[in-house]
C-alpha cells in the first residue's frame, strides 16, 4: 500500500471548538475532590461517575459529526494556546480530533464510565472512596489528553500524567507493604520508557524543529536511516514500558495489589493501550526503517508468549488476567510492526480487547467480592450457580478472547494472525501457538473458577454482586459478544486515511474467509479447551495448594519468567554497588579531603590561639624577643 503526503488538520468549528470539555471535565472533577475533602465524601463517587460519563456523550456527539463529513475533513485540529516560544522554536498545545483518536475516546470514556460505575459498589465500604475516584478521574483525564494531543510534547504531559495516575492507583492501599512496593515498583519501570520517549522527542526537535504529529509524518521520508531507526527505537522503549512489553513488562504483574476497578482501567481502556496508540500514531517513522519496524514485530510476538506462558502457571485469578493481558497487547504490537496491512487490526484487537478485558477484570473483581476477597483459583470451584451473572458475562469474556467463531476477538485476533504470515510463516506460526495457549489457560481459569467441586474456605458464603456492579458486567459481556461483528466490517476504512493510506487501497477489513490457516487456528484453540478439560476438568480433584513441581517451564511461569531475578542482578545490585562506590569516594574521598582541609586548619589555629592568653608579661615577652630578631636582621643586612 502506498502512504499519502500527510495532510494537515482542517481548522475547528462548531461543536470541535469545545473538544478540549473532553479531558477538562474529569480533570476539574478530579481537581474537586482531591481538595474539597471530606464534605465531598457523600456525593464524590457520583460526581466522580459523572465526569467520564459527560466525556463520553460528547465523544459520541464527535464520532457522529465525523461520520458526517467527507474523509479529507475527518482530522480536524483545535488549537489551544501558544505554549512554548523562544528562538526559532514556535511548540502550540492543541488537539488532534480524528478517526483514530475519536475510536481512542469512545473506548477511554465509555468503558471507563462503565468501570467508575462498578466502582460505586466495589469501593462502597472504603473510607477513601471518594479520594479514589478523584485518582480514577486523573487517570481518564491524561489517557485522554494522550490520545487527543495533536504533538507528541503535549502527548508527553498526558504519558506523564497517566504515569502518575496508575501509581497513585495501584498503591492506593498503601498500607499493605505489597501495595506500596509495587506502585512504586511501576512508577520506577516507566521511568525507563520515559527516558526513550524524551530522547526520541529531542531528536523531532533537532530534525523537524516541530513535535506536532503532522509535521514529524510529513518530514519522516526525509531522514536519515540512522536517525528514524534510532528515533523508531527510542519510542518503541517508551512503548514497552506503558504497554507491559518485553523486557519492561515486570510492573505489570505487581499492579494487581490496586483494586480490582484499577486493574480493569489500566487493562482495557488506559494504561497498555498507550504504547500501542503510540507506534500507531507514529506510523511514518516506522515506515522508513526496517529494523524498527521488525523490533516491534518481534517485541510483540515475543510477548504474546511470554504472557501466555505466565498465564499457564498461576493461580491468582488477576494474575492470569495480567498475563493475558500482556499477551494480548502483543498480538497488538505484532499488527503495528507489520505496517499499514496491520494497523487497522491492532487497532480493532484494541478495541474488542478493551470490552472483554473490562468484563473479565470486574467479573473477577465480582467474584472476589463474593469470596470474601480470595484471589487464588485453587479455593473456588462451583461458583456458576452460586454467582449466575457473573458467571454468564465472564463466559462472554472468555469465549471472546479465545476467539470463538462470531464472539468478539474470533473476528479482530484471527485477522491479526493472517497478517502475521504475510510478514513470514514464523511470525505467523507463533501467533497461531499463541491462540492455542490461551485458549488452555482461560479455560482452566474458567474450570477452575466456576465449575466443578467446591473449594471454598471455611466461613465463606459466595453471593452474587449488587446490581451497580452487575450491570457494567451486563453491557461488556453484551460488546464481548458482538463487538467484533459490530466493528468489523467498516474500521479499516474508517481507521486507513488515518494512517496515510490511499482511499482507493483502504482496506475493509471484511468477514474472516474460509483459509487454511483460519482453521488451523480454530482446532488449535480446540485443542487447547480440551487438554484443559482433560486435566481440570469438573471431575478432576483440583489441590487446595499448588503441587511442587520441577518442571522448569512452569516455575518459570510461576516466578514471571525471572523478570524480577533479571532485573536485580543485571540493573539493581549493579546499580547499589555503583551507588556504594560513590559512596566510599565522596566519604573517603571527597568529604576526607574537605574535612581534612579543616582539620588541619582548625590545629593551626589552636597552636597560634595558645599565644593569646592575656598575660602582659607575655605580650612584652614577644616584643623584645621580636625587636631583637628584626635588629638581627638588619645588622647582618649591613654585614652582608
């Protein structure tokens, strides 16, 4: 497919001029009640819901005046004000309202909205409630002043403030020492990506003398190879880290001590996405260098399995969301790294990805509240009729993302797959591995979860959530069916002008035909179902501990593929050994040097102070003794 010249924005006007409402209302509401305190505490959460819910209504009234218009007036800028001037340098904040960053606020508002309402009785009994949906606020309010920027240095403020947000949310419970560890744990692993993306925004400034998305696209073509390499690189780390990719994708595990509402937010509609959102939007850069390019392919396929193969080996049900959830952000990252023939489905996989992740991080969230807040799968079982909502949404959930025929990952994951092999038989391969794994291990989550014997723990009563909680669980179970059938046919010529691509070479993405690989693919996912039912299926007895094995595939599962242990031997003991190096030089160097200065100063001082002692004898003493000696030095001057 050819790439187009990249045409700027078309100005705002009428209801775009007010597209800024979109991040300034969560953000003012966030503003409101972290600092009204705790006369705030009886109407905060509903304020709180309120916010992403406006944000929503006024992203629909957007997407349908987009639809509206002719394709070449789709992208339509709304300047704001002139941020940074000096020299030659002339940087604007504005917003870039187009078909991918309007899809972007459907998905960030709408399920957030969802999520925010869920929370209501999630977080009903916690005396910080209202504090919590101020930080649920701050992190809607920068993932969409993310996707909304219409330069990457305003991108870099809401990248930042999503940052932010995700730490002050995964380590909420502060109390718990787990908690903190692992917001801090977060915070610290996306100061890395962060480190990338600066550079890389250093390096548009240097070239282009802009960071705005129209002008970097524009002037890509005329880069050296070198620097689109390097600059692809620099926002492939920055990816990694907010995406949960190989080797940056450690936090992502550790986030699940937040509560369960954070875990969905950041899964399906914030945090991961951004990296995806990022090479997408990015799409020229990556174009003029192979190696970038192929670096995101093989971080994504990588990952996919990485996360699959954590996913086989735990028992915390959020945890196996987690490592699906890397797995499934890699199959995103695979579609971006194959070009323009991928895009359009990464963006799709991100959209039904964000509806059925949702409905399985709250449906476990649902199911904790009923276990009295268990998390490990080995002390449920039988909880289908016990929680019977819960139980038929999250099977919507699980049906979509093992791609089931006609539920919503069947139509966006199997596309991502066909594009793989025409990147190369390996790639695909991989991904189709990829398929037949997660189809195993959610369906020991779901075996193990909600069918078979009961586990339960002595005192525990499981009971199916309020009906503030069920009802988000109703409507993401509903996308999680049709999602896929819903978008399918019109996103990839909705998303291609987005991407430069040619009207005429825009590319539906159509109903999945027949192919080899197709079926290949659907018995692959067949045979994962069945080898879990043959080895947790309901008759199976299923230990109340987790057996100790030696096999090294599943402790390497179980101790998240030794990230951590990689970590601290290759980044942190080095780190403290360098830090106690400088240690022992400003202690036995530097300070001993100043501080022996001073000591040697201070005994001068002391020896000459000893003449002082106010006798006058002494005084005269030192008079005669120092007229004698200048009289001998004039005379034997005048002997000389």
């Amino acid at each position: 497919m050819n790439l187009l010249e990249v045409v700027a924005p078309v100005p705002a006007e009428g209801l775009f001029a007010y597209a800024w409402l979109l991040i300034a209302i969560p953000a003012v509401s966030a503003a409101v009640l972290l600092v009204v305190g705790k006369a705030g505490d009886a109407w905060g959460h509903l304020l709180g819901t309120l916010a992403p819910l406006a944000s929503f209504a006024i992203g629909v009234i957007l997407f349908v005046q987009l639809l509206g218009r002719e394709e070449s007036a789709r992208a339509v800028g709304v300047p704001l004000y002139d941020w940074i001037s000096i020299g030659g340098w002339s940087i604007s904040a504005g917003l870039l309202v187009d078909q991918l960053s309007i899809l972007f606020v459907l998905l960030i508002a709408g399920v957030g909205g969802l999520i925010h309402i869920y929370s209501i009785g999630y977080m009903a009994h916690d005396e910080r409630r209202r504090r919590f949906f101020g930080f649920m606020n701050l992190f809607v309010a920068s993932m969409l002043l993310l996707v909304l920027a219409d330069n990457y240095l305003v991108l870099f403020v809401g990248w930042e403030g999503v940052g932010l947000a995700s730490y002050l949310l995964i380590g909420f419970w502060q109390n718990k020492p787990v908690a903190a560890v692992a917001g801090n744990k977060a915070f610290v692993v996306n100061r890395v990506g962060d480190l990338g993306m600066s550079i890389a925004i250093m390096l548009m400034l240097a070239a282009f003398g802009s960071s705005a998305f129209v002008d970097v696209n524009a002037g890509a073509a005329q880069m050296p190879l070198a620097m689109a390499t390097a600059m692809g690189l620099l926002l492939l780390l920055g990816a990694c880290a907010k995406s949960a990719q190989v080797p940056l994708q450690s936090w992502l595990l550790d986030a699940m001590e937040g509560p369960t509402p954070v875990s969905a937010l950041i899964h399906a509609a914030t945090m991961v996405t951004a990296g995806v959102y990022l090479v997408a939007r990015s799409f020229e850069v990556f174009a003029q260098s192979q190696a970038a390019a192929t670096a995101v392919v093989v971080v994504g396929t990588v990952t996919l399995l990485a996360g699959a193969w954590i996913g086989c080996a735990k028992d915390d049900i959020k945890r196996v969301l987690a490592g699906s959830t890397m797995s499934q952000i890699g199959y995103m990252m695979l579609a971006v790294g194959i070009g323009p023939a991928g895009y359009a489905f990464a963006i799709f996989h991100l959209l039904t990805h964000g509806f059925f992740k949702a409905n399985m991080f709250l449906g476990a969230g649902s199911v904790m509240h009923g276990m009295d807040d268990e998390v490990n799968m080995r002390r449920y079982g039988a909880l289908a009729r016990a929680m019977p909502i819960t139980f038929v949404t999250f099977a919507a959930g699980y049906l979509a993302i093992i791609g089931f025929p006609f539920f919503a990952g069947f139509y966006s994951k199997d596309h991502i797959i066909e594009a793989g092999f025409e990147r190369g038989a390996l790639i695909g391969v991989l991904a189709m591995i990829g398929a037949g794994v997660t189809a195993f291990y959610m369906t020991r989550l779901m075996l193990m979860t909600f069918l078979g014997r009961k586990r339960w723990s002595p005192g525990v009563h499981p009971h199916e959530s309020p009906v503030v909680m069920t009802i988000p669980l109703i409507v993401l179970g509903i996308l999680s069916l049709g999602g896929g059938l819903l978008l399918n046919d019109w996103i990839g010529g909705w998303l291609d002008p987005a991407f430069g691509v040619a009207a005429s070479e825009a590319h539906a993405t159509g109903l999945l035909q027949v192919t080899p690989v197709a079926v290949v693919t659907l018995l692959l996912v067949a045979a994962g179902v069945a080898i879990a039912f043959v080895v947790f299926g309901p008759r199976k007895e299923i230990p109340l501990t987790a057996p100790q094995t030696r096999s090294p595939f599943t402790l390497a599962g179980r101790r998240d593929l030794y990230g951590d242990a990689f970590n601290e031997a290759v980044f942190m003991r080095p780190g403290q050994q360098l830090t106690d190096g400088l240690t022992l030089l400003e202690d036995d160097g530097i300070d001993a040097g100043v501080n022996g200065t001073g000591s040697v100063i201070a005994a001068i001082s002391g020896q000459i102070r000893r003449l002082q002692n106010g006798f006058v004898r002494s005084y005269a003493l030192t008079m005669v003794i120092g007229a004698v000696a200048v009289g001998a030095v004039i005379a034997l001057g005048r002997l000389g």
